[in-house]
C-alpha cells in the first residue's frame, strides 16, 4: 500500500500486527459516509492510506456493501466483503479475522472507518500496548481532558486508571468525581475560565482499540454487561467479563473524525490547509 507524500513512513512495531477498519454503508446521520470525497479521495480511503502509513504488516477494510470494495480495489487497498446484518462493529471484526485467519496472540488494531486524520503513530502505540501488557486482552487510548465543559459533556468518554495503566472503568459521567470540590464554582463553570485546576487530571477516551485476535473473535459471544447497557459503552463489557484494557496516554487530542456534515466541513478544510 502507497502511504500519502505527507505521510512519512513509521518504523515498524516491535510486534507485527493487523489493522482493520470496519466501513458500512448505512450510517444514519451521514448515508454512504465511506465514500464521501475528502481531498480528491473517498473517505475510506484516506483512513486506510492513514493507517498503511503505520508500522501495521496488513491493512485490511473489512466492508458491507460491493461500492466499498469497488472504491478501495480502485486505489490498491485491501478489502474484504462482510455481512451486512452485523449488530456492531465488533461483530465485523470477528467475521474478518476469521476470514484472515488471525487467532491467538496475533494483535489486531481497529481503526474507525471516519477517522481521516487518525496519527499513525497512535495506531503504532496502541499495537505496542499489548506487547507491554501481557495480562491485557485489549489496548486503548486516551488523553488530558482541559475543560470543565469536556469534562461533563457525556458525549465525551473518560477514563480512570490504576497504577499499571490499565482501565478501571469508562463513563459519560465526569470521573473522577471531585467530591470535595462539588460545590465550589470551578466545578460547576461554564465560562471560557473553565480549565480544569491544577492537581486534577480525568482523561478523556480516544476511540482506537487493539485487540488479542482470540479476544476479538470471542468479544461478540459475551453476554452484554449491565454497565454497557446504561452506558451506551461496548468496551465495558470487556471490564465486566474480567478483561484488563491497557491504556495508552498520548500527549494531545487526535485529529476530529466525520460524524456529522458539520464534521465532515470541518476535515475537508484541515486536510486541504495539509495538502
């Protein structure tokens, strides 16, 4: 796979690994999100050439629909056809593993199908989580949360750690709650001084996983978890089985992946102002 001018290659990591970007055509806020045009190129295409520019041995699109396909075996991206009746994303993983044949230790990364401006050295750190973290059936990422705003927003994800870095739950709520600073007006701030004080540091989830591929083809059969129902949240199901999540903490935000049309605006013009 030709990695974008832009994109320098990465060395690789010192674990093969897999990526797989799940893409289906029937998104409900954007039809046929997969093939939108970001910078000349459908979207899924981006993200795979993102993903290539990686340390990954393999990037495969794992697809619902024959357009994707087409789109991707136009500019040489690996892809393969899934069914199209998969409850979540997860479930398209599993069938594409077992048609790659990866089980075992073998490590796979599920890199979303809108993330255009996904890092490739993300993608590199949380492969390299699950070398480092035996114990780990899944790697994830996450980074500083800087306002009181993300903070309660429950559409952003935090995180708590323990010592080794691994997680101890994910919620919508804001965690960890700062109880004996709940009444103080900083807690409660929606004015542009909203920085979180000094001394308090919850972290916000970045939605990129890696997997052990045994893990993976196993996640779909679990029984959903109580917690994952309330929390709309699939990786708290891995918690409730007994599945420890490592955690990578990077140093800024990644780049905004397209769930909207409002997103999809905002990308096109930060991947033009890089070309």
């Amino acid at each position: 796979m030709t990695a974008p001018a832009s994109t320098p290659l990465l060395m690789p990591c010192s674990v093969p690994f897999t990526v797989l970007i799940p893409a289906r055509m029937a998104s409900s806020r954007l039809p046929g999100k997969p093939l939108l045009d970001i910078a000349g190129l459908p979207m899924v295409v981006q993200v795979a050439r993102r993903a290539g520019a990686s340390g990954a041995a393999r990037v495969v699109v794992a697809a619902d629909d024959a357009r994707i396909l087409q789109a991707c075996a136009a500019h040489n991206i690996e892809a393969l056809a899934t069914r199209a009746d998969h409850p979540s994303g997860s479930d398209r993983l599993a069938e594409a593993c077992q048609q790659l044949g990866l089980d075992g230790d073998d490590i796979v990364v599920n890199v979303q199908g809108d993330e255009p401006l996904i890092a490739p050295q993300l993608i590199n750190a949380v492969a390299a989580l699950l070398a480092a973290h035996p114990e780990a059936s899944m790697g994830t990422a996450a980074h500083a949360i800087t306002t009181l705003e993300e903070l309660h927003n429950p559409n952003v994800v935090k995180v708590v750690l323990d010592a080794r870095g691994l997680a101890h739950y994910f919620s919508r709520a804001p965690i960890p709650f700062a109880r004996d600073h709940a009444g103080q007006d900083w807690w409660h701030s929606t004015s542009n001084a909203n920085a979180i004080p000094q001394g308090f540091a919850p972290l916000r989830h970045i939605g990129i996983y890696s997997y052990r591929a045994q893990f993976l083809r196993q996640f779909p059969t679990l029984a959903q978890a109580p917690t994952e129902v309330i929390e709309a949240l699939e990786q708290l199901r891995a918690l409730w089985h007994g599945h420890r999540i490592a955690v990578h903490l990077a140093a800024s935000a990644p780049g905004p992946g397209v769930d909207t049309l409002q997103d999809l605006q905002r990308v096109r013009q930060l991947m033009a102002a890089q070309q």
